[in-house]
C-alpha cells in the first residue's frame, strides 16, 4: 500500500480541488449560533425564518458520563446520559427546507 507524503507538491487539479472543497467547507462550518433547543433562525438555505427541528445525538461526553457511571458501579443508571438532552448534541434541520443548518455542541 503506498502512503500519501504531504510534504509532495500534489497536482494543481486536485490542489485546487481540495482546497475550494476545505474552504466551501470552513464557510459552511460558522453555522448560526444555535442552542440545546428548537429556535427561529434565518434559514442560509432558504432564507426562511422558522423554528427548526431538532435532531439529538450523542457525544464525546455522553459516552464519557455513561462509561463514569459503569466505572463507579452504576452501570444500571449508564442509560440516563442518553436520555438526557443536556448531554447530547442537537442537531438544527431548518423546519421549512429540512436541511442542516448547525450543532449545539455538549462538550
Ligand atoms: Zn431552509
């Protein structure tokens, strides 16, 4: 299997590939500030202003809160962290197109 050296200039094509998708994709990342819960944003899709649907999933410290609670022998509460929404992210999907327009990060 050969390795990519990064130190290797790459071809221009794929240079400026790579580098117009991590910039498309930094000015995507600043997504509006958004919270744990539901809110009204102004849609970068759209441009709809709706509250948006919320999707949580869970994160580094919800694994973490749960691998505690194994640890100092409440294994039976280690389900509590994923019921929980403080300690998971929510993900915002604008409530008019249903596409994602940013995270609330737990940790
Ligand atoms: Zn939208």
């Amino acid at each position: 299997m050969r390795r990519r050296s990064h130190s290797r200039p790459v071809t221009s094509r794929q240079h400026t590939f790579t580098c117009q998708h991590l910039l498309r994709w930094s000015s995507y990342s600043p997504s509006p500030a958004v919270g744990p819960d539901p809110c009204y944003i102004s849609c970068p899709h759209c441009h709809v202003q709706k509250l948006t649907r919320v999707e949580y999933s869970p994160s580094v410290r919800t694994h973490c809160m749960a691998a505690l609670l194994c640890i100092v022998g409440l294994w039976c509460f280690a389900c509590l962290p994923y019921c929980a929404t403080s300690c998971m992210n929510a993900n915002h999907f604008c409530g008019n197109c249903n596409k994602f327009v940013g995270v609330y990060s737990s940790d």
